[in-house]
C-alpha cells in the first residue's frame, strides 16, 4: 500500500478566471516503487483537490493527452515511473507544457498543432514496413503482406514544448509537424508530396530548426524529430527545379 | 386568459424549439450517444467531469472486439461485436488498425476449445480461418513456439481517445456542445422529472445549471453514482481490471488465449507497447482502484505464455480502471459470468421522467447503444428520425476542435 | 470534407495492389495552386549560401590567422608588412575571398537570428536592408586593398 | 482536446522572441551548443564592423598605423584576441557540425559531437594563447 508522502509542486491557474496562476503545493500518499507520476496526480484530483484540471486518457503512451514537465523536463507522466523522477523526499514540480496554449492547471489545448497536421493531412495509420523488424529483432519476410499500425508520434507535442525556436517563435512551424512532413515525404500513401514539401520549405519551416536536438531527446515515441527535419532538408535541396517548358 | 398550464402539459409553444439534451460522460457510449442525438437534429450538450474518455474507455486495451471472445459463453454480445466491429471499420477506419487477430491454443484445455469455439464463431456470424503452426509463426514470429491450434479471426485495435474524439468531432459539426472538465454536482428534480443539471466548471470554478428535455446518464461504472442523485438505484456493479503495458511492439496482431475467457487470456500491440489485459475484482469506488500486486504478476505470467517476449520486460504502465457490469452486487463475485451487453433504463418506469441511464456494454458496441439510447430518447422527445449512424462516415478526430 | 463513400480507408491510401477497390481520395478542395514541384525555396537557397560560406571560412580564415597573426613578427603586422603580403596575388585574392564570405555569413547569420523575431514583411524588408549593408562593405573592403595596393610605397 | 474556454495564448513579448536561447536546459547539449553559436556570432559579427573600421587608419600612411599598432600590442587587446580566437574557433567547428547534421552525418550522437566540438576548441584556442601569449 502506498505509505510515503510526496509533495507535488503543481502549476495552478487560481480562479476566479483562471488568470492568476502559480505553483501550489499539494502532500498525497505515493507508492515509489508502484506508483507512475500519473496515479500521483491522479491522487492529488480524487483525494487533495477536486479542482486539479489535467488531461488523461489511455495510461500507457497510446493517446499522448497527458503531456507534462516533470521537474523541468517533458513527460509522459503516465508511463514515467515515480522513482525515475523523485528521490523519495524533495518537492516534485509538474507544470504544463510551454509554446502551446494553456487552457487551465496542467492541460493544454492542442489544436493550433493539430490544425497544421489536418492540413498536412497527416494520416493516423501506417503501413508497417515491408520487412518488419518488430522489436524481438525476428525479422519477417515481405510476403506475408503488409499489417497495419498507429503512427509512431503519439501528437503528445512533448517535442514543441521541447524545442527552444518554438518558444522564441510561435511562427515556427515545431517539430511535430515537421516530423509528420517528413513522414508522409517518406510514405507518402496517395498523399501529395509537392504540397507538403511546398508546406515546410519556409523560412519558418525546416529552415528556422537549428539542430538543438532537444526534441528527439524527449520524444517518447522514438520519432527522433530532429533526424527527419534533416532528412527533409535534404530532400528539399535534392529537388531539381523543373526545367522551363516541362509539362507541369 | 390566464389558463394555467399544469406541469404534466407541455405547452404547444415549446415545440417549434428543438429537443434538447444532455449527456452526461463523454466516454465512448457518451460520445456516440452525442454524434447519434445530433444526426437527428436533438440540441445536445455532453458534459464531462474531466478530459475525453478520462474513465473507462480510456482505460481500456483498445481491442476491437471482433465478438469470438465472446462466441461461446455470451452469444448476444459476440454478434453485437461483430456487427459493430464491421460498422466501425466503414465509418471510423481512420482510427482503427485492422490487422486481425489470433486465437492460440498454447495447452490441451485450449485444444479441447478448438471445437466449441469454431461452431459458436460460425452461429455468431464472426468469419474465422483455421492455420497451422508454421503459417502462424509466419504472421508472428513472436509467439510462443507451442502452438496447438490457431484460428485467425477479424479482431482490430483501435485508440480510444481518438475513436472518442471521432464521434465528438461529428457530433459537434451537427451542432452539440462538448462541456469539458464540467462535474454534474446534482440533477434539478422538479415535481417527478429531470429538468436539468446543475453543473460545476472546473477550469473557472464557476457552478451553473444546464436545463434539457432529458438527461442521458452515459456514466459507465459511476452510473449508480449520478443515478442515485435522482434518487433512482441502477443495477452497476464497477468491476476492475489490471492491464500492463510493456514496452516493445512485438506483434503486429491482436494475441488470444484460445480457451475459455481467463485472467491475462490477451496480448495486443498498442503503437509501441503491448498490452496484457485482463482481470476481475469487483471495486466499490471507481475513482481509487488499488491494484493488487498478485494481478500484475499474473498478467505477466499468462500474458508470457502467449508472447514469451514480455518475460523480463520491465512494465511500462500498469493501469486498471472500473468496468460497469449490469447485475446485482451480490453475484458479483463470480465478476466474469456477468454478461457483457449493455441497458439502457428508462427511469419513467421508475417514475422519473426525462432520466435515462445507459451502462455494460463495451467500446466496441458504443454505437449500438447509442443507437438504442437515441431510440428511446427520441421517442420521449417526439422525434421520428430513423438512426443513421451506421452508415454517415465519422469526421478526422482532428476536426474536434473546429467544428 | 468530401463525402466518399468509398469502401476502404479514406485517408491511408493503402498501395491499390493490396486493395483493387482503393479510390484514392481527391486532394479535397485546396486545389494544386502555386506548387512547385520542384527547386529551392529562398529560404533552401540562403541556407545553402550560409553553409557553403561557412565551410570556406574555415580554410580561408585559418590562412588569414596563421598568415596575419602567427608567421608575423609580433604578431602584428606593420604597414610595410601589410602591403607586402597583399602584392603576393595568392595572399590578395585570399583575402577577397575571406572578405566576401564573411561579410555574407555574417549577413545571413544575423537574418536567421531575427527570423525568430521579425514577422514576414519586416523580415524581407530587413533582408534588403542586410543586404546592402553587405555589399557596401565588401566594395569597401575592395576599394581599402586596392587603395593600398596602389598607394605610393 | 477541450474547446478552448479560458485558454491564454500569450505570443512571446520581443525580450523573449530576442534571448530565448540564453534560457538554459542544462540537459540538453544541443542548446548549450546552440545558445553559444549564436553569442559567438553575435561576438564575431560586431568585431567584424570594429576590424573594418580599424583597417581604414591604413589609409594614413605607416605612421598613423604603426602607432596603432604599439596600443593593439598591448597585453589587454593580445587576451582579446585570444577570446576572439576562441569564439572563431568554436563557433567554426560548431557550424561544420551542425551543417554536418544536415547532410545526415553525426544523427545519431550528437552529444558525443558537441563534447568533441567543445574540447577540440578549448584545446586550440589555449594553444593560440599560449602562442600570443608567451
């Protein structure tokens, strides 16, 4: 039974409008060898405070709704494990994440980032490699034909909280979207290449990153944003430009 | 003129406005309900205490239920599966991953399956395909190296979250309102019916009341909870389930212990994790489930015999949350036995009117029971359209925002 | 979004091979304009610019420094010295080449710096303006050398 | 995914659009590379204006240069030269890196590379010192 207590910094946008915010400390009980910084929040909500907004959904990196900073640092709270994060006496601080807009406490509202992966038209699924080679290392041959499987990025837009550019400059399109660019550049599954690659070859597209790799070091999905916004560089300076008078 | 309206007759000029309702739980059944009511032209407004799908459909291991689960014990849920797993496929595929599943017998209780399984999967209308061992290892190559019997069938995965957004994202575009982080606090009873709500935001903290012709209670195991604000007594009993997530995608299809429904009798791949599911306590509280340590040990344990690849993996999550199975408390012990299909209540028979209460069932089937939460709603509204939602495409998940 | 009743997915466009029936959706309604199906961007451009100037800084400025500061006496070269080392032709057309890629990267670096703070019209607005700036300084720099080469020893 | 109710979307003010990469996250070396790229540009940039100005005193003759000389001999601008050294130093090989990057090469341990970029650097540049210096 979990019998310590933990004190949780937690980020509070107070009412009555939720303008004034700051960060409020809460005591729970916490389990450090069971519990995932998620119960522990989750236990702030049912036994501490009622009033606690955060986002959660799935409990185990499927969903990507629950996206936080956990000391400092993006998370996905619901499979960081408490004693990978907390010591077993001082304060942990959980706050939102930054360069998306705060909607109150924890939870964030995404919509600006998914609107530029609507327009990306960014599909969920994906067709899994021809020879998988699923985790257990087996390797399996071509023609047993091609599975399906949800897109690594989990949209958790840990990597856009991540990424210093973002915070400077909300014009930047993040890295998520670029990862997604690059995706569909790779797979392109009747998608229209041109069009996106015309999307991300601005000046605050993949040319703006630069190369701080701090959202492939949070990702939790493995999507390694930062390797693909080079890969879609270099296949913009690939393109050969059309010479005049070619069908269009 | 001065005629007063007694409170059972309903003025004729409230008619030229339209129905409304509220939702209350933006699970999957809540949301479906919500995407089902606004097709047909009813004002609805889903009210949600936290973020979408924040209970037990987020919860839960994301299997698409192709009903051969089911074939046998509970042939009523395994056709109702099938038939919405089919439904689904058409109008939600960007959401889901269709790749099938498996059916293994890894002992000879699973073998002795082998015959009732098949027949109950071909009463239900669920297409099965027989392979052999070597086909199987084929498909996955991560499977146990025992393998008795296997039988492919059209099991899928689907991602809660977004199948719930799905729904919503339609619903919204048809004119519903979606009221997250908002707590029902109490139900407004006039006389014997439900007026409305009175409703808690939590991200302003401000407390309000939302009135509508009808209040939908789509709570999942929490239906005892708001039903009895009304002072009315629904038959759920939360039953909790451990799942485990490790990390590692070794299998691309869904894995099933060919044998009668066990603890850990399922290992399903969830982008890059699989998920061993499941077990079965009976929870008084669904908000403060403490999992037992034994269920996890077990989920690996079983789940090892299916996918060896999870033995000394480290779990990567370790979630649990409260199915509401319909039954009386005290045969909730034998917890699985309870069937799986859903009710909806219609709290007039208990002498409430404008309160209905829709709970069981599985997020798979989330459209049939909205369907027959629509049916009975719409008839206490006056409202004579046929359900659609078998066949109007849902909107992209991404539109939920916007519409 | 369009209607399509197609049976199948709507969005992944699975390859027609595994499914015959697969009608992959129109590019919905934004039509194709203005896309360019291939070419840089000015932005792809300007990037290749900085990297390429980069890259020749590296070696013309590690001749300048050995050249200037460490085969000099002292370390420093006086005015007799300067003008010497600027009549060999190799030296000269070093440090042209040293004066045109550094002025440019230097340009190009302050223009990505302020891309995180200006919006798009300033942003062309100051390109121009760093433009100029850059020129003006490498036809001063043009005129300094030949001022000197051709100064009366 | 909650309708935006009391969402504050607050677009940075011009201080931070400015010196967002002075802001440090000590775990990740990528923004310490990144954030000294930008100060040493910055440096180097302003000494390119002063070293353009300076040249012009060539123009007056020997005298007026030579003279200059004796001031820029002298043991504070000797130290800066060495810090410029050191900034020209870094801030070149932190560019091939990063341009490297690009191309695909060095993806994948980036933090080794910076640690070599930063080393390599101190090492140089405490060799041009000590070559100034002594």
């Amino acid at each position: 039974m979990p019998d310590e207590q933990i004190r949780l910094r937690l980020w509070r946008t107070t009412a009555p409008q939720r303008e004034r915010a700051g960060f409020v400390e809460t005591a729970v009980r916490a389990d450090r060898a069971a519990d995932s910084v998620l119960d522990v929040i989750e236990r702030v909500w049912a036994e501490a405070d009622p009033t606690l907004v955060f986002r959660h959904a799935c409990h185990h990196a499927s969903c990507g709704t629950c996206a936080v900073r956990v000391n400092g640092r993006e998370r996905l709270p619901c499979i960081t494990a408490l004693r990978d994060v907390w010591d077993g006496h001082s304060a942990l601080t959980i706050e939102p994440l930054r360069n998306v807009p705060l909607v109150a406490d924890l939870a964030v509202d995404p919509t600006s980032q998914l609107d530029q992966l609507a327009a990306l038209r960014f599909p969920y699924v994906r067709t899994v490699e021809e020879s998988v080679r699923c985790a257990t290392g087996i390797e399996r041959d071509a023609d047993v034909g091609t599975a399906e499987r949800f897109e690594d990025c989990l949209e958790c837009l840990a990597c856009v909280s991540a990424c210093p550019v973002a915070s400077g400059s909300p014009e930047y399109l993040g890295p998520a979207v670029l990862a997604a660019a690059q995706r569909i550049a790779e797979e392109p599954r009747h998608g229209d290449v041109d069009r996106v690659l015309d999307l991300v070859d601005t000046d605050h597209g993949v040319w703006q990153c630069r190369s701080v790799w701090a959202c492939s070091a949070v990702c939790p999905s493995g999507v390694d944003p930062g390797a693909r916004i080079m890969d879609l560089r270099r296949r913009l300076l690939r393109r050969r430009p059309i010479p005049a008078g070619a069908p269009a | 003129m001065g005629t007063v309206a007694s409170a059972s007759f309903r003025p004729f000029v409230r008619s030229d406005r339209r129905p409304s309702a509220i939702v209350i739980g933006a699970g999957s059944t809540g949301a479906a309900t919500a995407h089902d009511l606004a097709l047909r032209g009813v004002r609805v407004t889903v009210l949600e205490r936290g973020e979408i799908a924040s209970g037990t459909t987020g919860r839960n291991h994301g299997l698409l239920h192709s009903g051969a689960r089911y074939a046998v014990k509970d042939r009523e849920s395994a056709t109702e599966c099938i038939t919405e797993r089919d439904v689904l496929a058409r109008i939600a595929p960007e959401v889901l991953e269709l790749n099938g599943g498996l059916f293994i017998a890894v002992d000879e209780a699973g073998l002795a399956y082998r015959e009732p399984f098949l027949e109950a999967c071909a009463g239900a209308g669920i297409p099965v395909r027989e392979l052999d061992a070597a086909e199987t290892r084929a498909l996955e190559p991560a499977v146990s190296s025992t393998i008795l019997a296997a039988i492919e069938v059209p099991d899928g995965v689907f991602d809660p979250l977004h199948l719930c957004l799905a729904f919503l994202a339609t619903a919204r575009a048809n004119g519903a309102r979606h009221r997250p982080f908002s707590e029902v606090e109490e139900l407004r009873v006039r006389g014997s019916s439900v007026e409305g709500v009175v409703v808690r935001d939590r991200s302003t903290g401000e407390r309000r009341t939302v009135e509508a012709d009808v209040v939908i209670n789509a709570t999942g195991p929490w239906a005892g909870e708001v039903a009895a604000m009304a002072g009315v007594d629904v038959p759920v009993v939360p039953t909790a389930g451990v799942m485990v997530a490790v990390a590692g995608r070794a299998v691309d299809r869904v894995i099933n212990r060919l044998d009668a429904p066990s603890d850990g009798d399922i290992v399903l791949p969830q982008r890059q994790t699989l998920v061993i599911g499941t077990s079965s306590w009976p929870v008084d509280d669904p908000d403060c489930i403490t999992i037992p340590a034994e269920h996890v040990e077990r989920m690996f344990l079983r789940g090892g015999e299916l996918v060896p690849a999870v033995w000394g993996r480290p779990a990567r999550g370790v979630f649990a949350a409260a199915r509401p199975l319909i039954g009386r408390p005290g045969d909730a012990s034998a917890g699985r036995e309870l069937p799986r299909t859903f009710q909806c209540f219609d709290h007039a028979s208990d002498g409430v009117q404008g309160f209905v209460t829709i709970s069981g069932g599985k997020t798979t089937t989330a459209r049939a029971m909205a369907e027959t939460t629509a049916d009975i709603v719409c008839a206490k509204l006056g409202v004579r359209k046929p359900c659609r939602t078998r066949d109007v495409p849902l909107r992209s998940y991404r539109e939920y925002a916007h519409a | 979004m369009s209607e399509q009743v197609q049976p199948g997915r709507r969005f992944l466009g699975r390859p027609d091979a595994v499914e015959p029936g697969y009608v992959p959706p129109a590019s919905d309604a934004s039509p194709r304009l203005g896309v360019r199906a291939g070419g840089r961007s000015r932005a792809g451009r300007l990037w290749l610019l900085q990297a390429l100037t980069g890259a020749m800084l590296v070696g013309v400025l590690a001749v300048h420094l050995v050249a200037q500061h460490f085969l000099a006496p002292g370390g420093l070269r006086d005015y007799a010295n300067v003008v010497d080392y600027l009549r060999q032709p190799l030296a000269a057309v070093i440090e042209v080449m040293l004066l045109g890629s550094v002025v440019v990267h230097a340009c190009l670096g302050l223009r990505s710096s302020l891309v995180d703070v200006l919006g798009e019209a300033a942003l062309r607005r100051v390109s121009l303006g760093l433009a100029c700036a850059g020129i003006l300084a490498i036809g001063y720099g043009l005129w300094l050398i030949s001022a000197l080469l051709t100064a009366p020893a | 995914m909650a309708a935006p109710q009391a969402v504050t979307v607050r677009s940075p003010g011009l201080l931070r659009r400015l010196a967002y990469w002075l802001e440090p996250r000590w775990r990740d070396p990528g923004w310490l590379a990144f954030a000294l790229n930008r100060l040493t540009g910055h440096i180097l940039v302003l000494y390119l204006i002063l070293h353009l100005v300076v040249l012009s005193q060539l123009l007056d003759g020997p005298s007026g240069w030579d003279r200059l000389l004796g001031i820029f001999g002298s043991r504070p601008f000797l130290v800066g030269d060495v810090l410029l050294i050191a900034a020209v130093v870094f801030h070149g090989l932190n560019g091939l890196r990063v341009a490297a990057l690009t191309f695909g090469i060095g993806a994948r341990h980036t933090t080794a590379l910076i640690v070599v970029v930063l080393v390599v650097s101190t090492v140089l540049s405490a060799l041009a010192g000590w070559a100034i210096l002594t």
